[in-house]
C-alpha cells in the first residue's frame, strides 16, 4: 500500500550544469506539490569541472530533501544516474536530465500513472531537436538496437522516467559492468505506461553527448543484450560454406566430364574474381574477429568487477 503522501526521489545527473540546478531543484519542488508528494532531490556531480558542485552544496544547505554526491571522475550519464539511484529512499524514483531537456511539468502525469498501478512509467520524446546527421544516426541507431537486442526501445526513448522501488531494486542488482538502463528497464517488465513529452530546449551550458559516447551507448545497446551478431556470423558462415562446398562440387563434376569429353563449361578467367573472394571474405573475417572481440572485452570488463562509479564525497554518509 502506497502511504497516503509517499515520497519520490528525484535522481539528477551532473557534468558541468551550474546555470541549471537551482532551477531545476525550483520546478521539481513544485511539481511534487503540484503532484502532492513528499520529494528528496539527488544531485549526482560527475566530475563537474565548473561550479556544480558548490551550487549543489549550497541547495543542499538551504533544504534538508536536497542532497548530492560527487563521484570521482567523469564516470558518464549512466553511471552517473545509477550512482543517484542506488542513494534513493523513495517509494518511487524519477530520473531526470539536469538541463531541464526533460520537462519536470510531466511529474505529476508520471505520479499520476504510478499511483494507478504503473510500476515503470517511460517516455518518449515527440520529436527531436537534434541536428539533422545526429538525428538520423540516433533514429537508425534505435531501429538496429531494437531489431538485433531484441527489446522494443523506440526513438526518442530517454532516461526521463519513474520506477517503483520494487523495480529499483531489481536495477540495482542487475550487475552489469557496461549500464544502459533504457534497456535494462525495457528487458526487465513489470507493468510499463510510457508517456509523450515535447523535448525543451537546454537551459543553459552544452550537450555532453558527443559522437563517441553516443557510439559507445550504441554498443552497449547491441552487445549487451544478446548474442544475436554471433548469430548472424554463423548463418553468414553457413550461408558460405554451403554456396562454396556446391561450387566444388560443380568443378569437381566439370573436371570429370571434361575427361570424358562429354562436357565442358569455361571457366571464369583470371585472379580478378579471386581477388574480389579474398577480399570479401577476409572483410567478414576481420568483422568477425571483431564482434567477438566486443563480447571478450565486456566478459573482460565484467570479470574485473569494477566498480561502475566511486563516490568522493556526499551530503548523506551512508
Ligand atoms: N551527463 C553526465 N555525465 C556525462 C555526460 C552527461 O552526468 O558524462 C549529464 C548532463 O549533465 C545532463 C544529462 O547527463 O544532465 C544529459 O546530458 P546531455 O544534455 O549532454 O545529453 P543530451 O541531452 O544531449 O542527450
Ligand atoms: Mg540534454
């Protein structure tokens, strides 16, 4: 039974955002009144190098519900929000970029669907103010994850979302080394409502999220989720060794006829096909050494058992 003003732990992701947070901590107070429930706002500062950190201490001082960690590096947006949430004592907790991209005007809408019995409520962003490359890579990027991990992530899926605690602690002991919580929520079930929310523009500062980490979210997106590439190698494989053993035995058959003079069918001439059938498949080869080497590196990663982020300081020993 959910208490009749339950409270929710707001989880907020930091790198470099010092315009944003007072505003941000503004609007989620008066959504959680708007929403009628009790909050505990967490700043996660990963590795700010401006000053976050001492906005966030000096919010902290002025209201009792605000408290902040700071890890000790950049341990990058996942990390960052998983460390928030493993600090979390609501009864549901919202995650929620700090740039005020992902409207705190959807709180009570979220809180709504949660109380009616959603345990997962996600959302969706109606369209995306990328810029046109970015935006097409992120789009096919969705639809390829989807297909190969096999959980149904759609464009404009973000990290904005509330869970239960009942789910929370399921994330939380989900060991994996390489986080992508967009997919963990989505293999994880439970009862899921997903909301649509018009993307804002960023407050203030800029956009973390360069190619590389995207490609590198990307990644943990397909490898994490299933050995559906291994897979498609072997078909491909297959596929290959089956074309190549008829083809053989079509020479072989070719030679013998040739011998009996019953019948003679030209061979193709010259090293140009060859060279094309080297190429080929030793492309496929190198492709393939390299999935594998994704899934050695995770299996590499995950055996060392590091941990996913390392706490400098924070508001709350625990
Ligand atoms: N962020 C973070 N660590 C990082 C990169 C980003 O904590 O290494 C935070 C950032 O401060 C913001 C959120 O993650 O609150 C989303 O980042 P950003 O706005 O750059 O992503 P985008 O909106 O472009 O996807
Ligand atoms: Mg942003």
């Amino acid at each position: 039974m959910l208490n009749s003003i339950p409270k929710i732990s707001f989880v907020a992701p930091v790198y470099n955002e010092e315009n944003n947070l007072e505003i941000l901590y503004e609007r989620i107070r008066n959504s959680a009144a708007v929403s009628r429930v009790d909050y505990e706002v967490i700043f996660v500062d990963d590795g700010s190098t401006d000053n976050s950190l001492n906005v966030m201490k000096r919010l902290c001082g002025a209201d009792e519900k605000v408290l902040y960690i700071s890890l000790s590096r950049n341990f990058g947006h996942q990390n960052a929000i998983f460390a928030g949430m493993t600090y979390a004592k609501g009864e549901a907790v919202v995650t929620m970029d700090a740039d005020l991209q992902h409207p705190p005007s959807l709180i009570p809408q979220m809180v709504k669907l949660w109380r009616k019995g959603a345990e997962v409520v996600y959302t969706k962003k109606n369209e995306s103010n990328l810029p046109p490359l970015k935006h097409f890579i992120v789009k096919a990027s969705y639809r390829f994850i989807s297909r190969i991990s096999g959980l149904s992530l759609n464009f404009g899926q973000s990290d904005f979302r509330l869970i239960d605690k009942k789910v929370l602690k399921v994330i939380l002991e989900m060991p994996e080394y390489h986080k992508f919580l967009r997919g963990q929520v989505s293999w994880i079930g439970f009862r899921q409502e997903a909301l649509s929310y018009d993307v804002g523009k960023r407050h203030s500062g800029k956009p973390k999220y360069s190619y590389k980490t995207l490609y590198e979210l990307a990644m943990n997106g397909i490898f994490s989720f299933g050995k559906y590439p291994l897979h498609l190698v072997m078909l491909f494989s297959l596929v290959v060794f089956a074309v190549s053993s008829l083809y053989m035995l079509f020479i072989f058959i070719n030679r013998v006829l040739m011998l009996f003079n019953l019948w003679h069918f030209p061979a193709f001439p010259g090293w140009t096909a060859l060279v094309m059938v080297v190429l080929f498949l030793g492309s496929i080869q190198l492709m393939t050494i390299g999935i594998l080497g994704e899934y050695v590196g995770r299996i590499f990663d995950q055996t060392k058992k590091r941990p996913v982020f390392i706490v400098r300081e924070t508001s709350n020993e625990k």
